[in-house]
C-alpha cells in the first residue's frame, strides 16, 4: 500500500513536520526531567554533607566531655570564688559562676575556652575547646538517700567543637559532673 500515490495526497502533506515537533517536545521534558534530578541530587548530597559536618564535630565534643571527665576525676580542682578562670595542672576551671552574669559559653568576650588534642588526622581533625565550672561541694552525693551526709564536689563541663573544615557546623554539650 503506497500512502503517498495518488489516492493520499492530503495525507502525507499533513504530516510533514508532525514527528519533528514531537521530537522536539520530548526533547524539552525530557532535558527539564534531567535538571530536576540533577538539582534533586544536588540538594541530597549537600544535605548529606552537613550531616557528615554535624556528625564529625559531635563526636569530637563528645570525646572531649569524656576526656576532661577523666581530668577531673584526677585532680579535683576547688577554684576560689571569684578567681575568673586557670588552666591549674593542664585543667581549665573557672569558679562558680554568679547568677546575675552572662553565661560563660554566650560570653563573646570570654577567650578562656581550652584547647585539647585534635580528634582524628588529616584534613578530618577537630580540635575541640572546653572549660569547666566549679560549682561548688554542697551537693549530695547520693540524692536518693536522705540519711547519707556525703557532700559531693559538682562541675560544669562546657565542650565545643567545629567540624575542621571552615565550616559553619558548631556543636556545644555541657555536662554535670560529680565527684567526691
């Protein structure tokens, strides 16, 4: 069957130019599709990561709340009210706190943050700051037993860290530390 003999005429004159359009019309979604997806997968491995970044300067705030717990396990620093902050026997403590100032760790002004071993090697070191806070010794060291007269010593571990690569991730834990 011979569509363009003389019985189609009209047929194949309408046609002409039909499948270039078309083409042309997948073309573009086609190619709007694929930039989608390309922003998608952007957007993802951005996402991912400042979850690395997070995750990277948690780790090494953690680590250090745990290694400044250790210090003071050994040296049980006693600042003096009222002394501000020293690094006693490589411990930075600072005394208590008044309750009419501003937070240590809101502080801009306060440059007394500590510096530890960095945490991993390479381009993926951390280096996390830390100070700690005597809050004082007349704490209960078991609270539960109102017969026991033990009075604990108690400290305000404050621990930072970035992620190591000039990025804006900060992660800041505190922890409450006791010992007798």
């Amino acid at each position: 069957m011979n569509l363009s003999g003389p019985s189609f005429p009209l047929a194949s004159r309408s046609q002409r130019g039909v499948a270039l359009i078309t083409s042309l019309i997948l073309l573009v979604v086609m190619t709007l599709l694929g930039l989608a997806v390309i922003r998608s997968i952007t957007q993802e491995e951005r996402m991912a990561g400042q979850n690395y970044s997070r995750s990277l300067a948690f780790q090494a705030t953690e680590s250090a709340l745990r290694t400044v717990e250790e210090l003071i396990e050994t040296k049980k620093p006693t600042p003096v009210a009222g002394a501000g902050c020293a690094l006693v026997n490589g411990l930075m403590s600072c005394s208590a706190p008044l309750a009419t100032d501003t937070p240590r760790w809101n502080d801009t002004a306060f440059a007394s943050w500590e510096a530890l071993p960095a945490v991993g090697s390479g381009t993926l070191a951390v280096t996390p700051q830390y100070f700690v806070e005597y809050l004082g010794n007349t704490y209960a060291c078991n609270p539960g037993n109102a017969a026991a007269l033990d009075l604990c010593k108690r400290y305000r571990i404050t621990a930072r860290s970035s992620d190591g690569t000039g990025g804006k991730t900060m992660v800041m834990l505190q922890s409450v530390y006791a010992t007798d």
